[in-house]
C-alpha cells in the first residue's frame, strides 16, 4: 500500500558539461563535471576524472557533450571512439549510482543543443533503460517572472562556449533565440586564470607551480574555492603543499580579472549583439559565471543592464517543481521551450514562509535561536561544524530588534540563497545558509511554539 500511494519518483538531469547536477525529491544528489581520462584499459569518468586531469592532459577529454555526435575521437579508446561514447558512458554511470527507484527522468539541456544532438541523448536513454518523460530548455525551466518593460535573456556558460537565450515574455516564458560564443567557455577562463595565479607565486615565490603537474592540478582543485573567497573580497591568500613544501601567495580579484578580460570581452560582444537596441534588458545569469572574477563587475557596467542571480539548484528543482507542464506530451518527445508564466515560480520560490525564524536546521537536526549570540563555526558555541573552509567562528546569529541578523566574521566565505554577503544581512525562515567552500548548507525555519524545539 505505501508504494501504491507513494508519488511518482522523478529524477532531473542538467546536461551542463561544467556541472552535471542531479536532483531528486526536491534535492541535488550529484554535480561532476563532463570529463573523461584514458588510463590504460580503465575510463576514469566525471569527478574521478577531474582530479587527475592536469596530471595528465594528453589523456583527457572535455569536449564530448559540447562536441556530441558519432564522429571518431581525436585519440580513440577501447571504451570509447566517439563522443557518444564517452557521454554514453557517463550517463549510464551516473544513471547506475543514482537512478535507483526512479521511474521519470526529465532531461534539462542548454539551447544550444542541436536536434541531432538531443536524439543521440534519447536514443543513449532508452540503451541504459532511463525512463525519459520529458527536455526542457533550461534557460525557460531556470526562469522566475515576467520582466513588464525589459527584454528577457539568459546567460550561461559550460565548459567551451557561453549561450545567450532571448526570451519571449508574451503568454509565457519561451525561447526566442538562441546565440553562442565558443571564445568564451569555462576551461579558457579558468587557464586564464590559473596562469595569473602561477605568476604571482612565480613573483612572490620564485616558484612556478605551471612546471610541476602536482602543483598545476593543486591550483586547480583550489580554484573554485579562490574565486568564492574573491567574490567577497579584493584579494586572498592560496597554500599549496608539493611534496612536503608549502607555498604560499596572494591573489588579488583585479589580476585575475586582468586575465579573464579577453573572455570577458567576448561575452560582453555576445550581449550586444544579440540584444534589440535601446531595449533595457533583465539579464538572467547563471551561479557558473557569476562565481567569476569581476565579471559581475563588467555585465553590470552596461548601459540599462539589470543582471539577476539564478540559483545553482534552479534549473533541476525547477524542472522537479514543473513535470506536469515538462512531461506527458506524447510520443516522440520533444524540447519543451515554453512554460506558462502560471506553471513558474515567484521570486519567493516553493513553501518559504518569509517570517522571523526560530530554528537552525543542519543535517535533520533543528537549533534553538535565543536572545543570546548563535555563533556557528569549527569553534560555534550555537552549532559546530566541521568541513573545508569553514573557519574557527564563521558567523553569528544575532536578534535585533524582532528581526535575526547574520553576521559574517572576518573573510569567512557565507552566502545566503547563493549570494555572498559582505558583513552582514537581515535572514528570514525559509532561507538557505552556506558556509566555506565548497560549503556546508544550513536552513532556517519557524517552528511554532506549542511543538517546542
């Protein structure tokens, strides 16, 4: 009786070869990214792949779902000769490790995908036995409101190029048009800005970690962690240890917007090319590109630009939230490129209650806030957490006035809903705290009083 009554279980996949997220029963259960490394007769896949990637380059690939098709690769395997293959393989590990009990999977894939190439991806579903029950676009899935007055456009960024959808308000959130840039992609950003933060250990160590493997596959893995840490401020200090020595240099925001600025440029000449002229336009832009050094900065510099943060979860949970509109219709599926304004979320999305919180949520377990300071870190007297940039005292919850206050302490990276805040800022129940990186999440909620702590 409780499977009978239990609902459907769906699963969303977002095909972004940066980030392969998975999401299940209102939840993101996996992100990897799109890559695959040759090592004699084995086929290292995803994150497994991406820690080896710069030890050895001439054995991986990153291109093959920008790049999906039958074509044979520039270095075959005995696993894999196409790009298919290699997509292939990772979605059926991936359906393998988190498919379990699922019987609807909806596919959200970028604009850019060709229709071709979205029947090399069902045709791939139906040989792992995934249950497809529908594709979106994910810059309509990722959509919240209608913009009254304002040109509507999405902008994302995978792995080698940067898609800008445009987007037609009238009815609906639907694709208009969809244009791309492959001078713009995450890898060139990132080798910009790894070889920006070799020079200034080379200028401040007389160490050039662009020389030694290890070291070049250390600045990588610490990249992501660097740029969240200059989202908040202008420069941080990297540590990295090779072989028992450590250095140590900082890294400034500004240089290494210095040497993105070539991608930078193109993405900006992507804007204006496919914007209408004289048209203000609302600027959807993904957590991808806005986790990049000063490029907020540079979007945001263009005449009647108002750029708006989407959500790292918003393009699976979204889809989760919409399957009745994604999925169910018929036969053969289609990319669904319009969603009604009524099926999309308001800014204040799912059961958010938008009152004072009175409980701390980590791991399934609810904290008590009082009147005393609720301070949260390796050393928090209110919770201890323990995990990857989480420093001794990261913040503190403070009630002021009715009203709960977050205080971030010193340069601890904290974000509230995915945006950073500099030193402090008014939080509600309902919202998503995250603290160091790649982060620890902490809710809030409103308990009534008569069901206690």
């Amino acid at each position: 009786m409780a499977l009978e009554a239990e609902a459907v279980s769906a699963i969303a996949i977002e095909l972004n070869d940066a980030e392969i997220r998975v999401a299940r029963r209102d939840q993101v259960v996996a992100v990897e990214p799109g890559c695959a490394v040759f090592e004699g007769d084995a086929l290292l896949l995803g994150g497994e792949a991406g820690r080896v990637a710069r030890l050895r380059p001439e054995l991986v690939n990153d291109r093959f779902w920008a790049d999906l098709s039958r074509d044979l690769l520039p270095r075959t395997h005995a696993r894999a000769s196409s790009p298919a293959d290699l997509a292939f393989a990772q979605l059926a590990s991936m359906w393998s490790r988190f498919g379990a009990g699922a019987d609807q999977v909806v596919f959200v894939v970028p604009g850019s995908f060709k229709r071709e190439q979205l029947r090399l991806l069902l045709g791939m579903a139906e040989a792992c036995a995934i249950p497809v029950g529908g594709l979106v676009a994910s810059a309509v899935v990722c959509s919240q409101r209608p913009q009254p007055g304002r040109q509507l456009a999405h902008l994302d960024m995978g792995l080698h190029s940067a898609v800008l959808t445009a987007l037609d308000q009238e009815g609906g959130c639907a694709v208009q048009a969809v244009d791309s840039t492959a001078s713009a992609g995450l890898s060139a950003v990132r080798e910009r800005c790894v070889a920006g933060i070799a020079a200034a250990f080379l200028s401040q160590t007389r160490f050039d970690p662009l020389h030694d493997a290890d070291a070049e596959q250390a600045l990588f893995d610490n990249l992501a962690a660097c740029f969240e840490r200059l989202r908040l401020r202008d420069s941080t200090l990297l540590e990295i240890e090779i072989r028992g020595v450590r250095y140590e240099a900082e890294l400034k925001r500004s240089a290494l917007t210095l040497a993105a600025r070539p991608m930078y440029a193109s993405l900006l000449e992507l804007l204006r090319r496919s914007r209408p002229p004289a048209t203000p336009l609302a600027l959807q832009v993904s957590h991808r590109l806005a986790s990049l050094p000063g490029l907020l900065d540079a979007l945001g510099s263009e005449p009647e630009v108002e750029v708006i943060l989407v959500e790292a979860e918003a393009a699976c949970l979204g889809a989760l939230a919409r399957l009745e509109d994604i999925c169910g219709r018929g036969s053969p599926l289609a990319l669904v490129c319009r969603l009604s304004w009524e099926s999309l979320p308001s800014e204040d999305t799912g059961n958010r209650s938008r009152e004072r919180p009175t409980h701390l949520v980590h791991e399934g377990v609810a904290y008590a806030l009082g009147s005393d300071p609720f301070s949260i870190g390796r050393a928090g007297t209110g919770l201890s957490v323990s995990s990857l940039g989480v420093e001794e005292h990261h913040c503190t919850l403070l009630i002021q006035d009715e009203r709960v206050i977050l205080q971030a302490t010193g340069d601890a990276v904290t974000a509230v809903n995915g945006e950073p805040i500099q030193r402090e800022r008014e939080v509600q129940a309902g919202d998503c705290i995250r603290i160091g990186s790649p982060g620890v999440d902490l809710t809030l909620v409103q308990v009534p009083e008569d069901r206690g702590t």
